[in-house]
C-alpha cells in the first residue's frame, strides 16, 4: 500500500518537474520579439522533437502519479472500511 503512494509521488514530481524544465528552456531560448533561436536547422528539429516527446513522457508521468495516488486513497479507504467491520462484530 506504501508502495503505491511513493511511487505516486516520484512520478508526479518528475512529470511536473521535466514539463517545467522543458518550457523553462524553452522560454529563455526565445528572443525579445517572441521567435526562437537556434543555431541550425538540424538542432531546431532534433530539439523540437525531443522536446516533444518528452512532453509526452511527462504527461505519462503526471497520468501515472495521480492514478497510484486514486489506487492508495481507495486501498485505504478499503482498509479502514475492513477494520470498522471487523470491531463492529467483535463485541
């Protein structure tokens, strides 16, 4: 049950953290008139495109951190639910 909650909390710090590191790089890359700057067109893309998919890596993340921490809530939820049964029946 513990397990789930940590592994709930890692993945949703480093989704949100690389989501923020990604638009972070991608802000100070920009110049004062809004476009961004690249060296070449070879970077541009390469950097885009892992820019991109990572992205997606870190919505994965933040998906997979809120559904362990719903499947803890409800694992205790369950668990507290047994334990109150089970002193309602012991008297």
């Amino acid at each position: 049950m513990v397990a789930s909650l940590v592994l709930g909390i890692i993945a949703l710090v480093l989704g949100l953290g690389l989501r923020y590191w990604i638009n972070r790089r991608k802000f100070y890359r920009r110049s004062p008139t809004g476009a961004e700057g690249f060296s070449s067109y070879e970077k541009s893309v390469i950097i885009k495109t892992s820019e991109r998919l990572g992205k997606w890596i870190a919505y994965a993340l933040i998906i997979f951190g809120v559904l362990f921490l719903w499947s803890y809530s409800r694992q205790k939820k369950e668990k507290e639910k047994a334990s109150q049964n089970t002193e309602i029946h012991k008297p």
